[in-house]
C-alpha cells in the first residue's frame, strides 16, 4: 500500500498520454471513457485517503463539501447540474488528502520518476517529431474526447495539437521547433508543469541531492524552451526570487494577498496603458480578464449567471471562470484553505505554499488550465506530502551498543577505536 499514492499521481500525470495511444492505434475513444478514467482515479485516490484516514485531513474534506454545497446551490438557482464544475474544485482535497497518506521521505523519488518520464516522451517528440504524432495521434484524440473540430487547428497538416505551432513568434525565437507538450499532449500543460517542479526546487532543494538537482533543473529549463510558456518563464523567475527569501521575510499569511495584488495590478495595467482585449498573447489575456470580470454582474459574482457567453468567454480566464462556476464565496475559500489550512512546522511548508500562490495568481489571470488533472494532481500531491512532518530517523541505543562490544572481545576493541 506505500507505493499506491505514488501510483495514482503517475497515473493522473500520464493517463491522457495512455488514451491518446488506444484511440490513434487501437480503437476510437469518446468522452465518457476519459471521464471515467478521471472518476475512477479520484475515487481510488479518496479511498486510499479514507483507508489511512488523519485528523490533517479534516479541513480538506470539509473543503469538499463546502464546494458541494456551492455546487448544489448553483444548480438549484440554475435548475441543471453540471457535475464537471464540481469536479474542476475537487481535484485540489482530493490530492492533498492522498498526499497525506504518502512518506515525505519518498517524495522525491516520486517526482524524479514523473520528471523521467515527461523528458523520455520530449525528447522523443523533439527528436522524432513525426513518430511521436503517429503513436498519440494528439488531434484526433482531442477531437474524438474534447469535441475539437478540425477547424480549430491552425496547422491542418499536423497530428499535434491546435497551438503546437503560433500563427505569430515564438518567445524563444532562437528555437526552430514546434511548441512541444510531452506526455501532457498539449503545450499549456507542460508549462504549467515546469511551474511546478520549480516550485517543488525551491520548497525541497535542501532535501534534494545535487544530481537529482542538475536532473530536475536541466530538465525543466529544456521542457520551458520547448514548450514556449511565457507564463512558465515569468512564474519560475517571481516563484524563485519569493521563495529565496526566506520563512522569516514571508510568513505563510502573505500569500493571502497575492491574488488580489496580481489582480490590482492587471487592473491597473490594462486601464492605465490602455490594453485592448483579443489578441492572443499575454497582454492580451490579461486585457481579456479585466474585460470579463468588469461586465459581471451580482449574478455572475454569486455564481449563478446563466449566460453562456461569459462562460464560454472565461476559458482564457481562470478567475473568471472560477467565479462564473464556483461563486466569489466558493474562490474565497479555496484560496483561504490553500493558504491557512497549510501546515507551518518548516520552510519547505512555507515555501511551496508561498510557490503555489504565486502559480496560481498569475494562471487564473489568463488560463484556467491549473484545474487539469495532468498538473493539478502533481501539485497538490507535493502539497499534502509536505503538510506531515518528517519522520524523525530512530537513534540507535548507545547503552546497548556499549553492552553488545562489552559481550565480545572484538566489538569492544572496535567500540574504542571508534
């Protein structure tokens, strides 16, 4: 049973990649077998939890049903249920609570295997660009599960996904190479992955050996410049400069305010320098956030909004949709959990809650693609590890090692030496 947590974050990381190979070379996949997939991790993963149930638990599944209740409120007001804005919140208690049942001192191990397997499959892609695209078939996975039309793709020619290839520059221009996305099958997500190993760096590098460093590093620099995330490239130098700062300089409770900060600041860049929303860089997602959430109404705010312009608008939006789907009361508590309800025992606690904030913040501006599972289950995972103490190494007995040399001629000599 100790390695099934570690099994079931591997298993949420890749098991899209896994899907994808059934449906390009074996048999056409829908909709409900990926749903499927996901409910049957996330059950085993509460069961695993419930099994080796602790009271640090308690506040992550009252959480869950905080959210429940959202859920129930919004579909009563909306007289429909939509069980996928529900699941989209209990991705976060899910993988904290599995994370608890997990040993700190394999954790490590954990995401060096994860970490492995994410750098075989890029260097496959980058290295045999159209062998990767004949074994995952990515644009025909996504439009057989996602409901993806091939008009969406800029690039028809291609099997990768819909911004494998920008109609404009890339950000590291000096690359003559696709965006790349790794078992995660599309860019987005392998950048939202970078963020987290950096933020698992800057929590664990004290726990970390200097080759599982060099390894992680490497790594993660070759999978930012491949995958082109601006988002990545500024969260990893802002999560970096806070984190080295030190647990004296910022005590947990800060990280409550990144959030509105971020969102002050966008405010004040889009109205001040005139920013205007649409164009599809970061600019332009920031302009399209500040845009959205200032034609929100008291409906929109309570999360009970039936317009399904705004919703379909809020993809590029993580705090919009977040809003739209969970109510600012339902936002307000996530971030108040992830905050609050974080242990505060060390600093690689206080670090990786201070990571994940600053992740967060400046995703939900234009994304709301921290809510994958791809990602997700990975960062919470490291999150509920982190909330045990480590457990403290047994110290042998010294009046029974002073006994044992003592009872043979040898051992006492050696006992003297020594």
């Amino acid at each position: 049973m100790r390695v099934v947590p570690g099994l079931l974050v591997i298993a949420a990381v890749c098991f899209n990649a896994g899907l994808a190979v059934v449906n390009g070379n074996i048999t056409s996949l829908g909709p409900a077998l990926v749903i499927a997939a996901e409910m049957a991790l996330v059950l085993a993963a509460h069961a695993v939890a419930l099994a080796n149930y602790r009271p640090q638990m308690l506040p992550w599944y009252l959480l869950g049903a905080a959210l429940l209740v959202v859920a129930c409120w919004r579909s009563m007001a909306l007289q429909q249920f939509d069980p996928k804005y529900f699941r989209d919140v209990l991705i976060i208690p899910t993988f904290v609570v599995l994370g608890m049942t997990f040993d700190r001192r394999s954790l490590n191990r954990v995401v060096v295997i994860v970490h492995a397997v994410v750098m075989i499959t890029l260097v496959f892609e980058i290295l045999a660009t159209d062998a990767y695209s004949a074994v995952f078939k990515v644009k025909e996975y996504y439009i057989n599960t996602r409901g993806y039309d091939v008009q969406s793709f800029w690039n028809k020619n291609s099997d990768l996904f819909v911004n494998a290839v920008r109609p404009d520059s890339r950000l590291f221009s000096f690359l003559d190479l696709h965006r790349v996305s790794s078992v995660f099958l599309e860019p987005v997500s392998l950048g939202s992955y970078c963020i987290v190993i950096i933020a698992f760096i800057c929590a664990r590098y004290e726990e970390l050996s200097r080759t599982q460093v060099l390894f992680l590093v490497g790594g993660t620099l070759i999978a930012m410049l491949g995958s082109d995330s601006r988002l990545a490239a500024m969260s990893s130098v802002l999560i970096v400069a806070i984190t080295v700062m030190g647990r004296r300089l910022l005590p947990r409770s800060v990280a409550l305010v990144y959030l509105p900060v971020v969102l002050a600041v966008a405010f004040l860049y889009v109205t001040i320098g005139g920013i205007p929303a649409g164009s599809d860089d970061f600019p332009g997602r920031i302009a399209h956030t500040v845009h959205l959430l200032s034609r929100f109404s008291v409906d929109e705010f309570l999360g009970i909004s039936s317009d399904p312009i705004l919703l379909s608008e809020s993809v590029d939006s993580g705090i919009g949709y977040l809003v739209l789907t969970q109510s600012i009361f339902g936002v307000a508590l996530i971030w108040g959990a992830i905050v609050l309800a974080s242990a505060n025992r060390s600093s690689d606690q206080v670090r990786y809650v201070h990571a994940v904030c600053v992740y967060l913040s400046l995703t939900m501006i234009v994304s709301f693609a921290f809510l994958s599972i791809k990602t997700a289950s990975l960062l919470w995972f490291v999150y509920g590890v982190l909330q045990l103490p480590q457990r403290p190494q047994a110290k042998p007995d010294l009046r029974s090692v002073t006994r044992s040399a003592a009872a043979h001629p040898l051992r006492r000599r050696a006992a003297l030496v020594s």
